[in-house]
C-alpha cells in the first residue's frame, strides 16, 4: 500500500478476518473493489472523478485494494480517495469519512464474509471542523444495541512529528466532548517515554512517519467501519479545537475479550 501524502487525501484501511466467496464468473469478468467502490458511490449519490452519473461531488476516486484470500486479523482492504478542492463538507454533513467507510464496507461485503477487527482513518483536519460536521448526525450510528454486543476499542491518534504537540487538558476536554463522551473511557497524552510500549502497525500513520499522540480505550455498543468513522470524525472535529494541523491518522482496534 502506497499513502499518497497529498493534504487532501483520505484514506481507510480495514482489518480483520476475511473469508472471499466462490467466484461465480471469470476473474477476467469480475468487478474489483476499486469498481465496486466508485459503483456504490455513485449510487448514494457521491459521484467520483471516474464515475458517469455526475460530476464528483465530494472526492476524485485514487485508489482501493482488496486481498484475494483467506485472512485472520490482517489487513484486508484499503481505499485511498482525494477530497475535491480541499472539500469542505456543507453545514451540517457527516464529513467525508462516514461515506468513504459506508462505501467501502458495502464494497467488502460483495466479495467475502468480513468481520472488522480494525480500522485506520487518515483524514486533514481541515476538512472536519465543527463550522461544517454536525456532531448529532452522528449519534444515529452509535445508538446503542442490547447489552452484551458492546465492543471494547483500544484508539490511537497518530500525527505528523513537526505539528504541535497536545497537552492532557485538552485530551481531557476531547473524552468529554459529544458524541465520545458515551464512548471513550481513558485518555491519555502520549510522550517520549510511552510511544515505545505502542507496538507498530501496518497502517498509514507508520508508512507516512507520523507519531502516536493519544491513546485512548472506548466501549462501542456498536462497532463496524461506519462506527469506527464516526468516532474518527468526533476526535477529528475536537482536535480542531487544539493548535494541531495537517493531517491525522486515527487507528481503532478491537481489544480481546
């Protein structure tokens, strides 16, 4: 997986365990995620550069992977979109990380049995703000499920070296803003001592040289790459409120039980 670095870029990566399902046609015949994500957003309407129902109002389709094998908690998929003119959503938008993760777990869904384990949102914070993302349209995808569903997360937030660092107060105001604060349970800012106990990953923030900042434990009661995007997007939006810049990349793993 190559990150582009571009300011405007998104982009999603899923993992977990993935089980492809018997071709039913040619593989020469058989759309590819890449397809099948353009194809879906175009539907919802969300057109891309390279889609013929419009002209693209959110993103310029790059790039998406899909493996074509058996998978136990690894990666499985990726999609790496560029947002349209430094996109800044209209007043009162998800923001561009829930349609990036709707699409792409639809798109998942076609070629296999998947069951999330993790996902990993680069996103420039300078298209999540609090002027364009309305916080409360996020809580529909959080509404909670009957008890015993509830996923236990372990989220890291990653950022480039040279921006400014964060300090524990305003980690804390970002565990208690909405909707987080019925999520997110422990804070904490990370420094020179604790970044070596976070263990690497094969995700952005490592390809792209970023360093973990905060590490945070959440409690969803329903978890899946839409939820996944919509905690993104909240930390996204609270961070906004900090002298941080650039781009972020926000890791969510599931935890054992």
């Amino acid at each position: 997986m190559h990150v582009n670095t571009d300011v405007d870029t998104c982009l999603l990566t899923l993992h977990g365990d993935f089980s492809p399902k018997p071709r039913s046609v040619t593989e020469e015949e058989e759309a590819d995620l890449y397809s099948s994500f353009v194809s879906k957003s175009a539907s919802l309407g969300w057109p891309s550069t390279y889609s013929s129902s419009g002209s693209p109002t959110i993103w310029g389709m790059e790039d998406a992977y899909l493996v074509d094998k058996h998978v136990d908690r690894g990666l499985v998929a990726w999609v790496q979109v560029g947002l349209m003119d430094s996109y800044v959503g209209p007043s009162g938008s998800s923001g561009p990380l829930l349609p990036i993760a709707l699409c792409a777990d639809e798109a998942v869904g076609d070629f296999g049995d998947f069951e999330l384990k993790g996902a990993h949102y680069l996103v420039p914070l300078s298209a999540v703000t609090s002027e364009t993302v309305n916080i409360a349209n996020l809580d529909t995808w959080l509404y909670p499920t009957p008890l015993g569903f509830e996923s236990s997360l372990a989220v890291t937030v990653w950022a480039d070296a040279k921006t400014p660092t964060i300090g524990m107060g305003h980690a804390e105001n970002l565990l208690k803003s909405p909707p987080l604060s019925g999520v997110l349970r422990e804070i904490t800012v990370v420094d020179d001592a604790s970044a070596g106990a976070i263990e690497p990953s094969s995700s952005c923030g490592d390809q792209l040289g970023f360093q973990p900042v905060i590490r945070a434990t959440a409690v969803a009661s329903r978890w899946g790459a839409k939820q996944g995007a919509c905690i993104a997007t909240a930390i996204a939006v609270a961070l906004n409120q900090t002298e941080m810049n650039g781009s972020v990349c926000i890791h969510i793993e599931t935890l054992p039980v």
